[in-house]
C-alpha cells in the first residue's frame, strides 16, 4: 500500500482506507476483527466507521480492534444522524455534537479522534454553530482534524468561507458517494475539492457491490447480495443500480478485469485510485474473501488508455452550464 497526504495537511494515510459499517450487521466481531488485523497487516493505517453504524455497536467493535496499535491508526468516525429519539438526539448542534464525541470516544477506547466528520449537511443549524463546536473539540485534544460527508458543492464553499473569516477548523476531506456507477460529484464536487485542498475518500467505491461483477443483467440479485437487501431510499437500491448505462460500465470493467488479470473489484477500484482528486476510497468488506479480492486494488496501475475507456463506459452527459463555461474559455 501506499501513503498520501490527506488533503492539504501533512498526516500521512493509507490509499486504501478500510470501512466498519458492516461490523456489528452482516459482519460479527471475531470476523470484523480480523479485517482489521488483516488490513493493518498488509499496511493499512486509515480506518472509518460512523455513530450510527449498529448504532454504536461498530464504535466498540473497532475500538476493541485496534486496541495496542491504536496510535498507529488514523482513525475516523462521525456524527449527525440520530442516536436516540429525543429532539436533541440527532443533528449538527453545539449540544448534540458535544455529547456525542464524548460517546464515540467511550465507545472507541480512546482519548482522541483523528478525523471527526459530519455525516451530511444539517439545514437546521447555522453552520456557524457546528463549525465553532468542531474547533473547540480540536482546541480541547478530543479532535485532531474534522471532515465532511455528503455536502453539495456551495455547503463545501460556503463552509470553507465560513472558516477562512472566521478562523475555525477547515474540514480537510470530503466523503462523497463515488464511484464507475455514481459519479455526479465530477460536475461540481470535485472541482470544489480541488480549489480548497479538501482530500476525497470515496464511500461505495463499488456501488454496494454492483462493481464486483456478481449481479447479472436480466438476473434478480443474489439473495443474500446488499443490493437484494436494499431498500428505498438506499443509494444502491436495484432500480438506481440496474441501468442500461451501469450494465455498460460493467460490460467494460468485466472486459479489462479479463485482459488484465485482475478482478472486477480490483479494476473498479483502480479506476477510482487513478482519478486525480481521490486520496483513499474506503472499502467495504462482508468476509475475508471480500477483504483479500479488495486489497488487490493497489500494487499495479490500470494504463491511461484503460482508464480512460473506463470513464468514458460511464461518462456524465455534458450539460449547461458546464459546456458553456466550458466552449467560452476557448473564446
Ligand atoms: N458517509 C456516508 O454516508 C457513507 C455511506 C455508506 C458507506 N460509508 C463508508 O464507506 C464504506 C464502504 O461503503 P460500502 O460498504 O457501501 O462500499 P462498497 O464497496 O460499494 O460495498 C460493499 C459491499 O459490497 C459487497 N462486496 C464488497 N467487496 C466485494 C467483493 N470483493 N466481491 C463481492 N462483493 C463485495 C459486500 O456486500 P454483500 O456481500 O452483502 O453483497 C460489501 O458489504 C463503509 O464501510 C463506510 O465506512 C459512508
């Protein structure tokens, strides 16, 4: 494996990061906690679970996991959907963001998180509340560097405006849903990321799977697949994953996944390793198997002809105002 800088600051993390949000779920502990030996093992030091994931229950398994290593890991987790059913159990409050950094570092085991994000944008707060709440978790050593999830492009500018002005923690990475299947945050997303030095760790690096070859044009799913499982308004429910356009992309990653040797999984995740803005995607992992086919990601380097064949499969429709921007710089 190999190491970046997140975004601009200078902590040094894994290009692949490992996900928790199947411990406790699909995943039980013994098993969880042998993904994450196996990943530290192959030298993965990045690992993200949130809160809410088995509400709470992946917090205490991967804290159990990382114990005696832990100052060795960059570890991640978030707040912002509701842990309990009060008015005050949910949301990007002073109050609720308080009181749960506190509950993920009792979970965790630890005295600190290195990157506490917020889990999507919460239109009932002024951002100004929740952005000077992340820097007094800094200021007081419970945080060491805080991040975003599931923000539109002018949320990502305007909180960086915010915190230029006023001197508050800039988040330094964004975790958008991104991969071959899902790739709106190429229009404005990404560009965002660029400009402000935000590092990009991409959740659903396979869709939810679709990416790993396993679902089949003109086949109901797997049974026992996620996506089978997927209801709405999951991002990876069947009708969102099923497209002429997706089943497109998949005839393409299953035609290079032949000529290179490599499996779909890997060749979709080299895909996302060979984009530009991409720091570290966060792979999701059921069983070991999962695991092993995941970490084969890296190590070897799709060509820039592959990658680019691949965008193409898959590429957003040029729409106003971007092929207007676009066509006017020529002028
Ligand atoms: N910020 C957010 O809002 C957000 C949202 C979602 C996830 N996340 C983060 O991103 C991480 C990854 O997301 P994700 O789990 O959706 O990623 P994903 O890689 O798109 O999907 C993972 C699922 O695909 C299947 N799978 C994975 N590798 C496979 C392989 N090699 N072969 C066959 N099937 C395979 C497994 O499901 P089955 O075997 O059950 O089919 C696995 O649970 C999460 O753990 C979490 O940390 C964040």
């Amino acid at each position: 494996m190999e190491y970046g800088r997140l975004g601009n600051t200078g902590l040094m993390v894994s290009d692949l990061c490992l996900g928790c949000m199947t411990f406790g779920r699909e995943t039980d502990e013994a098993v969880s906690k042998e993904i994450v030996a196996r990943f530290l093992d192959a030298g993965g030091n990045f690992i993200d679970t949130a809160d809410v994931y088995s509400q709470g229950v992946s917090e205490e398994i991967t804290g159990r996991a990382i114990q005696g290593v832990r100052d060795d890991v960059v570890l991640a987790t978030k707040v912002r959907f509701p842990m309990g059913d009060g008015p005050n159990d949910a949301g990007l409050s002073r109050k609720h963001i308080t009181r749960s950094c506190n509950a993920s570092l009792k979970r965790l085991g630890t005295d600190y998180i290195d990157l506490y994000q917020v889990h999507c944008w919460d239109a009932a707060t002024p951002l100004e509340e929740t952005l000077s709440t992340l820097t007094d978790l800094v200021r007081a050593g419970k945080v060491r560097y805080v991040g975003v999830s599931n923000f539109t492009a002018w949320q990502l500018a305007k909180a960086a405006g915010v915190s230029e002005l006023r001197g508050f923690e800039r988040f330094v990475c964004l975790q958008p849903q991104y991969s071959l299947v899902e790739r709106n945050i190429e229009r404005e997303i990404l560009p965002v990321c660029r400009g402000e030095g935000l590092g990009v760790i991409p959740w659903s690096p396979l869709g939810g799977g679709f990416l790993s070859g396993k679902y089949r044009r003109d086949e109901k799913p797997p049974e026992d697949s996620r996506i089978a499982g997927a209801e709405e308004p999951m991002e990876e429910h069947w009708s969102r994953r099923a497209t002429e356009r997706n089943w497109r992309v998949l005839d393409a990653v299953g035609a290079l996944a032949e000529a290179t040797g490599k499996s779909y999984a890997q060749v979709a995740f080299n895909w996302l390793l060979r984009q530009d803005a991409v720091t570290a995607p966060i792979i999701g992992a059921r069983t070991m198997e999962q695991l092993e086919d995941n970490l084969g990601a890296t190590g070897w380097e799709l060509t820039e002809e592959q990658t680019r064949k691949l965008s193409e499969a898959g590429a957003l429709e040029e729409t106003y105002p971007y092929r207007f921007i676009k066509n006017a710089q020529r002028i």
